[in-house]
C-alpha cells in the first residue's frame, strides 16, 4: 500500500530501470498482488467526497529525493542521504521519471483510511491469507486490516508507517492519530468507549545522545491490542529519512500493546543513507533481503501458503491485478 500521490509502479521497477521490490518477491516464489486504494490510481475519484490535492516539486525534494539539500535544517538526520540514484533534483532524469509518476491524492487522511478499510477487508476475503507491505501514509491501512482481519493478516511488513503514535513529530506537528496508531477504532482490550477519556497519554523524552523526537505513549497500565497481538510486524527505517528521528516511538508503542515488534533500524546495522524511498534508492534489493529474512524466520507458513499484497503498478503478466474499489466499497467493515 502506497503512500499518498504514488502509484503501483513504484514496487514494480525503480526510476532508474533497476528491479523493485515486486519483481524480487516475485523471483523468492510468492505471489504479489499490487493494488490501488480507493481514490487513487485505477480506483477512480468519488465527486463530492473530500478534497483533490497534489503535492509539489519542493515537498518531493525536500522529504523523498534530495533531503542532504533541502532539509538538513529540518531533521538532523537528513544531511546522512546518499542512496537516491542520481542527483534527485529538478531536470535529472530519474527524478524527472520519478516525479512523473506522481498522482493527485485525497487530501482528507480519515476518509481515505475509511474507505480503505472495506476495500482491503474484501481483498483479503477475497485471496486468503497474506502479508502486507505498506509504505508510509497506508501504515494505518495496514493496521486496520490486521485489526479487523487477524486471521488472514499473517505478517506486517511498514516501511516507515504513518507516525509516530499519536501525534507527528516533523513537518506539520500535533495530535494525528488518536487510536495511537490509526484514525479508525482499534481493539484494545480494556475496551476504549471514549478516546479522550480512556486512552490517556504520556509523553517521554529522547534518550540521551541521541537525535531523537520525544515519545507519546499510552499511561500505565496500558491496554493492549487484542487482534494485531497476533500478527508479528516488521517497521523498516532508514538512516537519513524524516521518519529517522521518531520511528523508535513505534518500538514503545507496541511494547506496551503486546505486539510482536521488530525494528529494522538500517542505519545501527550498518545499511548506510536511506531516505524514505528506500525501497527505490540504490541499495533497495539489500533491504528486500533483508525483509525477505524477516518473513522466513517470523512468519508462519513463510511463501508456500501466504501471498504478499502489495500496491502498485502491473505491467508483469505474473503479477495478479486487484482493484480494491472493485472487490470492497460496499463491503462490511
């Protein structure tokens, strides 16, 4: 599931004509369903519901292609990015590629998660049991179906989900996500009736030495999250990213809600200058390894039983084509 203006395309190859992330799993024998989300790519606009928006050249340059230029001011981090291909701006053929491959967005994140929840409940009725892939703002998809469907979700693998808990930390800053880590209801267990009154918040400060944001986390005791307890997650993070200073919140978070939780931090295991893309960027087939890793050893049944939703572009013939407006709209929650 691909975050905001992207499109399938993405996982399928990288700007620059390397292999994506599709055609690796395709090549470790699973089989990869890539599709767009209601109101994006294939899945056509609804008139009347929510905003049209796009993002600018500055906004791509600043967080995705070139941040060691544009944000080194923002994050300190940002000044690490050296894995994009090319030099990432305006007028370099790969970015140029990759600009164009951009796509006008909803603007409103809780139509687009409520939307996004019947269409990928439907999915997954639809194929079965599977692990989902999900980069950046579709995080909170990701959750939600783990959530709803426990039973089919065998692994969740976010690459730099939508964060952190409760509230952004870069960029715009603020309350964000006032289930912890989605807009939509979660189950939590006690069982939270009123989100104001019974999920209270702590916040918690950096550790020392680090370049770090601070943390909100649930006050003690904490309630635990009945159905994503059963699905183990992978978060993958990389070194020069916006998401470097604050995706260790996730490890806390799920600490607390009995989640089984893995962090691959590239950077403190030696994978050098990654940026939010990391999945385009020059060493993206490393990282793919790496993930692959993860799934043999944490996932049950592993590619003989699961396939692995994925959401982008087709132009593979073994690439199994889903529309998540077809199979879901309607589709009860």
């Amino acid at each position: 599931m691909y975050r905001l203006q992207q499109q399938r395309g993405n996982f399928l190859n990288t700007p620059d004509g390397r292999e994506g992330w599709a055609s690796y799993f395709l090549r470790q024998g699973y089989t990869v369903y890539l599709t767009d989300p209601p109101q994006r790519g294939r899945s056509p606009w609804i008139p009347g519901e929510g905003t049209i928006g796009a993002v600018s050249v500055d906004y791509v340059l600043k967080y995705f292609t070139s941040s060691e230029k544009y944000a080194r001011s923002e994050w300190p981090q940002a000044s690490l990015h050296t894995q994009w291909p090319g030099t990432g701006v305006l007028g370099d053929a790969v970015f140029d590629a990759f600009y164009a491959s951009q796509l006008q967005l909803q603007l409103s994140a809780f139509i687009s998660e409520d939307n996004a929840k019947p269409a990928y409940n439907a999915l997954l009725d639809k194929i079965g049991p599977a692990v989902l892939v999900t980069h950046s703002q579709p995080g909170p998809y990701g959750w939600v179906a783990a959530d709803a469907r426990p039973n089919l979700v065998k692994g969740l693998i976010a690459i730099e989900p939508e964060g952190p808990p409760f509230v952004n930390e870069t960029g715009p800053t603020g309350p964000a996500r006032l289930d912890g880590i989605t807009r939509l209801p979660l189950l939590y267990d006690p069982p939270v009736a009123n989100i104001s009154q019974d999920l209270k918040t702590v916040r918690v400060p950096p550790p020392e030495g680090k370049s770090y944001t601070p943390c909100t986390i649930q006050a003690e005791p904490a309630r635990k999250l009945v159905n994503l307890a059963k699905t183990p997650v992978l978060i993958v993070t990389g070194e020069a990213s916006f998401h470097a200073p604050y995706d260790y919140c996730f490890q806390k978070y799920f600490q607390q809600t009995g989640v089984p939780f893995t962090w691959l931090d590239l950077g403190a295991i030696g994978v050098k200058g990654n940026g939010h893309f990391l999945f385009m960027e020059k060493n993206n087939l490393q990282i793919a390894g790496l993930a692959a890793q993860w799934l043999d050893k944490s996932v049950d049944g592993r590619r003989d039983r699961l396939r692995i939703s994925r959401t982008e572009q087709s132009n593979y013939s073994e690439i199994q084509d889903a529309d998540a407006t077809k199979v879901g709209k309607s589709s009860p929650g």
